[in-house]
C-alpha cells in the first residue's frame, strides 16, 4: 500500500467563519468527518488535525505562508485513483466555498 498526505485548504473568509463558530456547533461540523473517518476505515492512518500559523522558510529567512493549508490526513491506498475515491464527497469540500483537497503520494526514501 502507498501512503497519501491529504492537505486541506481553506479561503481566508472559510477560516474566519470557522473562528467564529461555537464549540456546540463545531463539534457538529465535525460529524461529517467522523463518518468519513469510518467509511475509509483502515486506509485511513490518520485522521490529521487542523493546522495555522504557517510560516514559508527559505535561505533568506521566513514570512507567513500563504497557501491557506488549514490541516491534514494521512491515507493508504493501492493507487492515486483509489485514494481520489476515498476523498469523494469529502465534508471539506462541502463546508464552504474556497475549500479545496491536495493530495501527495509519500514517496519512498532511497535505500529504504
């Protein structure tokens, strides 16, 4: 089995609004993905978590990131194909306009 980084993104305004909401009303938000959680069921290594704060470092120094990378999951799967069905109908892509799912095939490291 391959493994597959999931990063999720998020507009600026998606995220405002997620700072917003109540602790009630958020763990409702959550549901979704708890569902999703379970219908991916062992391809699914970890569930992730939200992410902020971003910071882009480069030889000459850092500054905030500003690709609205607002978490991550971390799949298995046989192949890109099979991870892109896991992802369908996903409950990010749902929440708000401006969300959006990037995948990565975790790429072995040589001699390994």
């Amino acid at each position: 089995m391959k493994k597959y980084i999931v990063l999720y993104h998020a507009s600026g305004s998606a995220m405002k609004k997620m700072q917003e909401i109540g602790p009630e009303e958020m763990k409702k938000g959550m549901e979704p993905w708890m569902i999703w959680a379970k219908k991916c069921g062992r391809n699914l290594v970890n569930l992730g978590a939200p992410l902020g704060g971003g910071i882009k470092l480069s030889k000459t120094g850092s500054e905030p990131s500003k690709k609205n990378v607002v978490g991550y999951s971390i799949l298995q799967a046989e192949n890109i194909e099979t991870a892109k069905k896991l992802l369908k109908n996903h409950p990010h892509l749902e929440w708000t306009d401006g969300c959006e799912i990037e995948v990565h095939e975790a790429q072995p490291l040589p001699n390994q």
